[in-house]
C-alpha cells in the first residue's frame, strides 16, 4: 500500500462520519417531536384515567350514601307505622260469609259482638315512643313519663261496631239522641276506616263463587294473630277517668 492511500482512507471515513452526524443531527429535531408528543399523549391519557376513576369513585361513595339514608328512612317509616313489640305472628284462617256475627237472629249477633270488650288504649313510655320517631301521646295520669295511644286494630273494631249500633237502631227505628254527637263520631269513623283500608291496599284476590257473589267464601287466607295482639295490649292496657280496660 501507497503513502497517498493510507493516508487518503482515513480523511475518507472522517468525512463520511461527519456525514452520519450532519445526517443525525437533521433527523434529531424529528425524534425530539415524537418523543415529546407521546410523553403528552400518555400524560393526558393519564389525567383522563384518573378523572374517570375519581368520578367513578366519589359517585359510587355518593350512591352508596344516598341507598343507606334511604334506607334509615324506610326503617324510620316502617318502625313508625308498626312499632317493635306490636308486630304479631302469622296465621292463616278461613274466611266465611255466614258465621255468628253475621247471623239473621238479632240475639245471636249481638252475643258474638258484644264479646269484644277490650278497647285497645295503652301506656307507653315516651322514650319509647320518641326513640321510633312517634309523637308522644297524652301523659298518662299518675305516671308522667307514659303517654297514652290506642292501638289501631281496636280502633278500627270499635268504629265497626259503633257503626253496626248505629244502623241496627236505625233499623229497629230507634231514635237517635244526640244528633249532632252521632253524626260527627260515625263520619270520623267511616274515614277512620277507609284511610286504614287504603293504607294497608291489601292485594289478596278474593274468588267469586259461581252462584253467588259472596267473595272469598270458604277462602284461606294470611293473617295475623288477633289473640297475640290482644295479650300484648293487655299487658299495656291504661285505666283511667272511667276507661274500661
């Protein structure tokens, strides 16, 4: 090999490195953009994760709060409405167009009707009753932490039977005393009917008989025990100024 070509390859590859570079360095700029556009991309994408997760997260805490306030407020209204220590168990009876309380023969009706005697008022503590949200009743005389409520299925009875007095005398012709008294007692208790019988909407279907349209004779049905509502009221039953227990 020549002086002139070992001296000429080196400058040779020189100038083709300095060509790379040039070339590098043009093409720098470029991969410089990229590189910092994805580092955006990815940072916004990121950002965007996070917000859903954020949204996802304080709306679900937001749902779960707003179920469980509802919930204390259908417990409220349901403890309101019933009351812990008056629920009574289930049963299941049958149900009868003729029976004794709707016998023809006056004497026999009246017997049956006359045996309910109980008339449904007791005393309940006041911090029992404010605990469950209920108004607190007429202080019970002798006993002022006690307040004095009727339970609503004596009531209800008692407006039945005022009722069925009433339109018996009506029948037999006696006369009325106390218009006014009579008329106000028995439009108080035609409501206080209804807005019970509206209030519970029972859903049962009653079937009606073929040959007569006297629904749900001889029908079983879901009830609720009358006799472990009457022990409790019992229990708890007020005498005072005169009231029967």
């Amino acid at each position: 090999m020549s002086f002139e070509e070992s001296e000429s390859t080196p400058w040779l590859q020189s100038h083709h490195d300095v060509e790379q570079e040039e070339k590098q360095n043009r093409s720098s700029p470029s991969s410089s953009s990229t590189a910092l556009y994805k580092k955006v991309f990815i940072t916004k994408i990121s950002l965007l994760i996070l917000i859903f997760l954020a949204g996802t997260i304080c709306g679900g805490a937001l749902f779960i709060l707003m179920n469980i306030a509802l919930l204390k407020g259908d417990s409220n209204s349901h403890r309101y409405a019933t009351g812990e220590g008056l629920t009574t168990a289930k049963t299941y009876q049958t149900l009868h167009t003729e029976t004794e309380y709707s016998s023809p023969d006056q004497v026999i009706s009246d017997s049956a009707w006359d045996k309910y005697t109980i008339n449904g008022f007791v005393s309940l503590p006041n911090s029992w009753a404010i605990d469950r949200g209920w108004p607190v009743g007429r202080v019970m005389p002798g006993d002022e932490e006690k307040g004095i409520y009727v339970v609503d299925g004596f009531h209800q009875l008692h407006c039945l039977m005022s009722i069925r007095t009433m339109v018996t005398s009506i029948i037999d012709g006696e006369p009325i005393e106390n218009v006014t008294h009579t008329r106000r007692h028995l439009n108080h208790c035609y409501d206080a009917l209804r807005q019970s019988i509206i209030c519970r909407a029972d859903p049962t279907p009653l079937y009606v008989p073929k040959d007569t349209f006297f629904a749900g004779d001889g029908q079983q049905r879901e009830c609720k025990s009358w006799t472990e509502l009457q022990d409790w009221v019992m229990e708890h039953s007020v005498c005072y100024n005169g009231v029967t227990c």
